[in-house]
C-alpha cells in the first residue's frame, strides 16, 4: 500500500469572531496543540459596537489538514465563520512594516533613493537616522528590508498580513 503525502501549500484564513476574552487564545492554541506554525496573525475590531473581530492568520499545511482546521475553528462557539482566502480565490494581501535605518553621507542618500522606488514614506528623521513606513506584499517587504540591511538597517517592526477577498462578496 503506498501512502501519497501531500505538500503543504501557504493559506491566508479570514475568521470573524465575538469580541471575546480567550478567544485569541483558543485559536492560537488549535495551531499550537496540532504542531502548525501560524506565519502571520492580526487582528482588529471590525464593527462600531466592537462586538466582533477579524482575524487574519497565515499557515502552511496540506489540503487535507486545512480542512480539519477549519472544521474545528468552525465548531469554536464565538466563531462566526471561517475563510479560506487561498482557495477561495482572488484576494488581496497587504503589510505594513517600520524600517528604522541609520546613516550619513552616501548611506543616507541611497536609504532614501531606495524607499522612493519602493514607495516608503519618511516618517521619522533624524540627522542620524530615518523611519520609513512601507506597505505592500510581503515580498515587498522582504526585499526592501534586505536592501536597507546594506545602508544601515537598525530595526523592523511589521504588522504581518492582512487581507481581504475580491469582489462584492464578504469573506
């Protein structure tokens, strides 16, 4: 009998919950207890009454493992509904990340050479350093704090991603 396994491909979860103590908890724990690394997790308030929240987690797992994730975070009682982005379909991601970089002279002038072909905004400076806000895939991302690394890279903070489905229809 031979046993195909199969590979495990990256999925962005939308899940909407009640804005509840532990709940953050009991997902990241359905991850955890199941040995899954979650990549990316944020969450916000996302009605005027903060009653419910989004949020949007990042893993790596098979089909077949996906699909008993979301099962189970479907049988979590605050749990609204769950979404599969990836298989969903067309959706949007995006990422914010603060870029603290230090420098003078040419560092200086090629750190903002490059958060200009990257779209990044200043918004710090010093006389010795600049904190560049920049938004965007996280390739982008990626590849913008690899290049700052060779002017001066101090500091990263991202805020991991976010993301939301084409289209009329809600997640």
């Amino acid at each position: 009998m031979h046993i195909r396994e199969e590979t495990a491909t990256r999925h962005t979860l939308a899940v909407v919950v009640d804005n509840e103590p532990g709940i953050l908890a009991r997902i990241a724990g359905l991850f955890t207890a199941r040995g899954y690394n979650i990549e990316s997790l944020t969450v916000s308030e996302v009605t005027e009454d903060k009653a419910v929240s989004r949020i949007t987690i990042v893993t790596s797992a098979s089909a077949h493992v996906m699909e008993q994730i979301i099962a189970q975070l479907d049988r979590l009682v605050p749990v609204h509904r769950v979404t599969d982005l990836t298989v969903q379909g067309a959706h949007v991601e995006r990422e914010l990340a603060l870029v603290k970089v230090a420098g003078a002279g040419d560092h200086r002038i090629e750190a903002l050479r490059l958060a200009d072909v990257y779209r990044a905004r200043v918004v710090d400076a010093t006389t010795a350093s600049f904190v560049f806000e920049v938004t965007g895939g996280r390739e982008k991302i990626d590849t913008f704090v690899t290049l700052m690394a060779e002017v001066g890279l101090v500091e990263v903070a991202r805020t991991g991603i976010v993301a939301i489905a084409r289209g009329r229809e809600a997640a």
